[in-house]
C-alpha cells in the first residue's frame, strides 16, 4: 500500500518548497497557475458530471449533503483548522505576504478538497485497495507535487500540512475498499464520481474567484451520494 504515503509525500514537498521559494518565484507564473488549476478542476468536474447514472440521485445527494454540512457547519471548523495551523506555523516560519485572512482561508478550504476529496484520488484509493495497483495515485502524485508547490508560493508553509488529512482519507479508502465495493453497482459508482465532480467543479470556481462556493459543507453529499443512488434505483 504505497500509493497513499506517495502522495502524501507528494503534497508535503511540494508545499514546503513552494513555500520555500516563496517570492522567488514570478508574479505573474503565481497568480497564472493557480487559475490554471482552477480550470483544469473544473474540467476534470465537468467529464466526472457527464458519468452520471441516475441524475436525480446526483442533485438529491447534493442537496442533503449540503443541508448536513450547513447544519454542522463544516465550512467554519475546516476554516477555523486553516487559521489555527496558519498561526502554529507563523511561529517558526514567515507568513506569506499580502494575503488577507479571508483570502487565506477561501483558497486553503478549496485546495484541501482538491487534493483530499478528488475523484481521482479517492478512485485510485480504492483501486490499490482492491487490485494492489497503485499506478492511479503515482500518476496524480506528480501532479499535486507541482499544485501544492504552487499553491504554496501563495500560501507558504501552511499547505504542506495538508498531507495529513489527505493520508488519513487515501488510506481508509484504501482498506476500506475490500468491503465497500463489493456492496456498490456501476450505477452507484458512476453517480458518486458525478458528485465528486460537482464539488471539482465548485473547486475550481473559488480557485479562479469565480464564485466563492462552501465546497466544505458540500462534503457530505460524497457520503450519502451512493446511498442516494442505490435506494433511487430500487424505487424508480
């Protein structure tokens, strides 16, 4: 099971030499590249959107998702994380600079659903988990080292940090892969990765400041999102 701990160690380098580099990096190729990730999300959301089996499963889990992450209030304890590890850092390494709280914290909330909650990510979790393959997440490591570098010269140090919560998902998708997806249908797979590209989607509209969506309270439509499709397709 290396695939998880490389990309991991993917996120972390990336973040702590972006941070590293800092200004040292051009103006222009720091505030280009994110919105360039910002599209290409959106992209990748709109071919994930476009596998959907059972489109009103797909808006319904949507919906109850984000009814449970507005009630929970996901948003502003993922925020609260992003400023509480910001500070802890800012103790032992420069804070990057001309970047308001605010902005900090729209653009940490959305990195860290792009790299802990993509499609492809949780996809090629759960295909080590099941074959022992881990060429899917090898592949998108060398992707996120170049993102989370970028994102860094931004951000500083405070990303790197982000390889936690995202080898804590890889890894129970991972082992938690053998039960789940002998209990899933093509259907139910196909609606899931539709709801993963709707919050992609949603990604890559606050990365480009498009449109400043809580992509955090969003999350919990990726939990009911098969759930949902299952029980639409033995009712209708």
């Amino acid at each position: 099971m290396i695939g998880p701990f490389v990309n991991a160690a993917a996120v972390f380098v990336g973040g702590v030499v972006g941070a590293a580099l800092g200004n040292g990096i051009p103006e222009r190729l720091r505030t280009g590249l994110p919105l360039t990730f910002g599209l290409a999300s959106m992209g990748m959301g709109v071919v994930m959107l476009a596998r959907v089996a059972h489109l009103p499963a797909m808006v319904l889990a949507l919906l109850v998702g984000a009814i449970i992450g507005e009630l929970l209030y996901v948003e502003h304890y993922v925020s609260r994380a992003g400023e509480a590890v910001n500070r802890f850092i800012g103790r032992f390494a420069p804070q990057p600079k001309g970047l308001s709280a605010e902005e900090f914290n729209n653009k940490f909330v959305a990195i860290l659903v792009l790299f802990c909650a993509s499609g492809t990510g949780i996809f090629g979790a759960m295909n080590e988990g099941i074959t022992g393959d881990p060429s899917i997440l090898l592949a998108k490591s060398s992707l996120d080292l170049v993102t989370s570098a970028i994102f860094a010269t931004a951000l500083g140090f405070a990303v790197a940090t982000i390889f936690i919560p995202q080898l804590v998902i890889l890894l129970a998708l991972a082992y938690g892969a053998v039960f789940i997806v002998p209990l899933t249908t093509p259907e139910m797979n196909a609606d899931f990765s539709a709801v993963g590209g709707a919050l992609m989607l949603a990604t890559g509209l606050r990365i480009c400041e498009i449109k400043s969506f809580a992509i955090a309270n969003l999350l919990p439509a990726l939990v009911v999102a098969m759930p949902i499709s299952y029980l639409w397709s033995k009712v209708f």
